[in-house]
C-alpha cells in the first residue's frame, strides 16, 4: 500500500538544522528504500528513554530499535488511511502508548526547506511544538 507525498506541498521546516541541534533526532537507524526519513523531538526521545531504558548505560541500543518498528507502524498505518481513504493529510493525530504523557499521537509529513525531501515527525503535539519554537528561537 505505497503512497506518494509530494514534498512541494508540505509545510518547510529546517529539518537538516534542527537536526543538527539536536532538536530532532532520527527515529530509524536507515531510511528503508521505499521509506521516508523520520524523527522524533529531543523531548519525545528524553521521555522515551526515561520511561524504558532509564537504567541502561547505553539506552538508545535497546530503544532505537524499538523505536524503529513503532515508527514503521505508525508510518504503515498512516499509509493504510491514506490508501483507503484516497487522501494523505500533513498532520495526523493517532491514539497510540509510545509516549506515557499523552495518548494522542501526532505524526506530521514536512519538507526539508533545503532539500525537496519529505520527512515524518512523530511526537505529542507539546513535544512537536516545543520543537518548532526551539527551531524558531534558533533562528532569531
């Protein structure tokens, strides 16, 4: 159930930037071929890593891989939506237990402002919103 998202007509954001911060960090060890790259916020990932790998010394071995194939299904979910209801929207909100501080899920389709590639945000809406004021702060 491959879908196709034209990075034209999503939102830009300085994802590489962010990125590069630390505002965001990658959600997936490799972008899968027919994949898109995703992220996840520093919050999202602090709590992720406070909830479940808080006595590890090396928690994101244990997490990103976890993480990873949450992501896939979120992404495939997102996908199976889209093939049956013939549309994709940029932002959707899913009921979901990845993060213990909030039940609703968003998963946001941006482009890259740098590069015409599209990119999935996963987080709680406070945890993508802090972002995108970090990366406005950033700026300024």
């Amino acid at each position: 159930m491959p879908i196709k998202l034209d990075p034209a007509l999503l939102p830009a954001l300085d994802i590489l930037g962010m990125a590069q911060s630390g505002i965001l960090l990658r959600a997936e060890r490799e972008t899968p071929s027919d994949g898109i790259p995703a992220f996840v916020t520093r919050a999202g990932w602090d709590e992720l890593a406070a909830t479940h790998a808080a006595n590890h010394d090396a928690p994101h071995t244990g997490l990103l891989p976890a993480l990873e194939k949450a992501v896939s299904r979120i992404l495939a979910h997102a996908a199976h939506n889209a093939s049956h209801t013939g549309e994709m929207t940029p932002v959707t909100t899913l009921q979901s237990d990845l993060f213990s501080s909030d039940p609703d899920l968003v998963l946001a389709f941006v482009r890259d402002s740098t590069h015409p590639v599209a990119c999935a945000l996963v987080g709680t809406a406070p945890q993508i919103e802090t972002a995108l004021r970090r990366q406005d702060d950033a700026q300024d």
